[in-house]
C-alpha cells in the first residue's frame, strides 16, 4: 500500500477503463410509482442478471401524483430526461412538463408548477419524448412527426424552430441526445430507431435497426461510444448498452435486441441515462454505534467538473483515507478492505464533528469510459480489524 495524491488518481482514469454498467431511470404511469432507477447489469451481479434493487424511487411531485392521471392520447406519450449537470429530472406525460430533483443527489429545490407541452410539428400531437443536452443546457422534446430544443430550465422556453426529419419513419416515441457526436437518436412505434443531425438529417441508412415490440423510449449511455476508452482486463463491470430503448416492459440494446426484463408492470413510458456509480455491498461499522458509515458521491460522473466524493456517518474527528484502485472484487474480504482489487493509493482527509468527510475527484477532462473504485476508511481500535470500511462505489466517467 503506498500513500498517493489526486493527481495520481487522475492519472490512474486515463490508465484504468471500463464500460460502465446500466443505469437506467423509467418513468412510470401516474398514480404508480414515479421514477425508478435500474441497474441492469452492474459490479454487483457479474453473471448479467437483471436486478431491480436497489430501486431509488424519487418525491413524488404534489402537483403531478395528486389527483386523476391525465388519460393518455397515444401509446408511449410523454418522457422524461436527467441534466447531469443540473442534476434534475425532467419528465412529461405528454401534456405537461415538470420537474424534481435527481433522486440519487439531493439538491435544494423549490419545485415550480408544471407547463403546458408545446406544440411542435403536429397540433394535437402529446409530447413523446425528452433528451438532456446538459453541456448546451438544452432539453429536445419531440412529437409524432419531429423535435425541437427547449431550455433545459423551467419554463423550458423554444431555443430553435420545429425539425421534421426528412427520412421515413412511423410515429416517434422517443428521443435521446448524444453527447459524444452531437447527434439525436428517435425511436418509433413500429420498434425502429432512427439516427439523425439535430437539423434532421440521416446519419445512413434509416432505419438503423428494428426491435419486434412497441418502443416507448430511448436513451445514450455517455460513457460509450466516439471517444471513450476501453475497460481494463481486472473490470468486473459488464459493457452496459450503447443506446438503449424500453418497450414498457423491457430495457433492450437498441442496436442489436438484447434485452434484459425491467420487473415493472410494462407501464414504464419514458427512459434516460445518468452515469452514476455502482455499490459494492459490505462494509463495515463502528463499534459503540452500530453504525454503518456511508460513501457517496454529490453528483454523476460526468467529465466537465471535479466529483464530490463524501463520507457520512463515521466516527467523529480524526482522520479518514480515501482509497482508491482500478476495480472491485465481486466479494470483500475481512472488514471490507479486499474489495479493491488493485489498490493504487490513498488520500486522507478530516472527518469533522458530524462524522463527515469529503474530497473532490478531479475528472475533468477525464475520457469517457474512465473507470475507478473509491472506499472510505477510518480508524476504530475497537473494530476488530483496527479499522472501519464504507461500501466500494465504482464509478465510469460519462459526457454530460
């Protein structure tokens, strides 16, 4: 074990890739369940199995759960897109627009009331789909025949006129923006996916690919793709898809149909992607409390700023390490600790009064597809081991 500093750890991105796993947010019907985020698959199912938990649903809006649902006009209407640098969530069921907090990073917010959904292309058509463009601070929205860019903020106010791509296609029900290429993926009711400029124009031969079922939503996992960097040979993370789409039921490789089973009802209507981290379960509390001390990060992992990595619930005063190596074992060994597979260095930093700790993680500039692991750990002399460990949080760098 050798001591280190940031600078290492930046280093160590460049060095040290991996494929992100899944993180996917459906957005349910109302008077259901709200957002809910899929992990499909991640470090902590090797095999690829589907898994549900933990399931992270987000506060329900007042002004949308109350009350009746809007009834639906078409099948798949209304979306929903994540600006990772904002770090809301901003959804629609095809007539309105609003907006939450991100349900893994908690932020102040003063919730505003939702808006009427925009005509774009076709008058009475619902919106059926949303995309962040967190680096432009734009959400796309489209309709049945096309899309348009709004601000990413409330009111969401049109930022450029109505695009009605010229190529064939049956009737949109989705939309997603990708980062890597500046370029927008649509999906259809037919269960076709459509690649595209943001002035509409095809990117070859359309459509790209075709998936027997009723597509409801697309989304772009920004840690693949133009420009990302390839996993290293120790990664227990499993290549998530490039561009995913949902038929309500099932979350499917919108490039090659592979799918895995979402476990929800089939009422999802709505898809987006946040490059969060993945846990590693099993750390370890200090003794006198009982309590499990907790790792987290303040936002995605996105390349355009420093990530704020946090430890809570510790043992007040002292000093705590921050760990950190290229992967994670599937399993820990004693207290913890043997969850990083290669151990490349730590950083210490003060936990005060309150039993917190935090670093930032300088991944700005970091490739997309960068991979590291991150573990806390601080001393107890009443802990068997002499030491007490978080839960490992593997985390992939995304675009915005």
């Amino acid at each position: 074990m050798k001591t280190s500093n940031l600078a290492l750890l930046l280093a160590l991105l460049v060095m040290s890739a991996s494929v992100s796993a899944q993180v996917a947010y459906v957005l349910r019907m109302p008077g259901t369940v709200g957002t809910e985020s899929y992990h499909l698959p991640s470090a902590q199912y090797p095999t690829g199995a589907n898994s549900t938990a933990p399931h992270v649903p987000t506060l329900a809006l007042p002004h949308f759960f109350s009350g009746a649902a809007t009834p639906s006009i078409l099948s798949g209407q209304g979306g929903h897109a994540i600006d990772q640098q904002t770090r809301r969530v901003i959804s629609s069921d095809g007539l309105r627009i609003w907006e939450e907090p991100h349900p893994r990073y908690p932020v102040p917010f003063v919730p505003n009331p939702p808006v009427a959904a925009p005509v774009i292309t076709t008058a009475g058509s619902p919106v059926m789909g949303l995309a962040a463009d967190s680096t432009h601070g734009v959400v796309w929205m489209c309709d049945v025949n096309g899309f348009q860019p709004f601000t990413s903020g409330w009111p969401h106010t049109a930022v450029g006129g109505p695009v009605t791509p010229g190529f064939a296609h049956s009737q949109f029900t989705g939309i997603a923006y990708e980062t890597a290429t500046g370029t927008l993926w649509l999906s259809d009711i037919q269960g076709c996916i459509y690649h595209c400029t943001v002035t509409g124009a095809a990117i070859g031969v359309q459509p790209v690919n075709c998936i027997a079922g009723n597509l409801k939503g697309i989304a772009v996992n920004s840690t693949k793709g133009a420009g990302a960097i390839a996993p290293p040979g120790c990664s227990t993370q499993i290549g998530g898809f490039r561009v995913l789409t949902t038929d309500g039921a099932r979350l499917f490789d919108a490039l090659t149909g592979v799918n895995y089973a979402l476990g929800v009802a089939g009422d999802a209507y709505g898809l987006a992607y946040s490059s969060d981290g993945q846990f590693s379960f099993g750390g370890s509390a200090w003794v006198g409390s009982g309590m499990l001390p907790a790792i987290r990060t303040r936002g995605p992992a996105i390349n355009s700023a420093a990530l704020p990595c946090r430890l809570d619930g510790a043992l007040p005063g002292g000093s705590a390490f921050l760990l950190y190596g290229s992967c994670p074992l599937p399993v820990p060994a004693a207290c913890g600790l043997g969850f990083l597979r290669v151990f490349d260095g730590f950083v210490p930093a003060a936990i005060n009064t309150f039993g917190s700790a935090q670093l930032n993680i300088p991944i700005g500039g970091a490739p997309a597809g960068a991979q590291f692991t991150l573990q806390w750990a601080f001393s107890d002399p009443l802990q068997p081991c002499g030491w007490v460990f978080t839960d490992a949080l593997t985390m992939t760098v995304g675009l915005p």
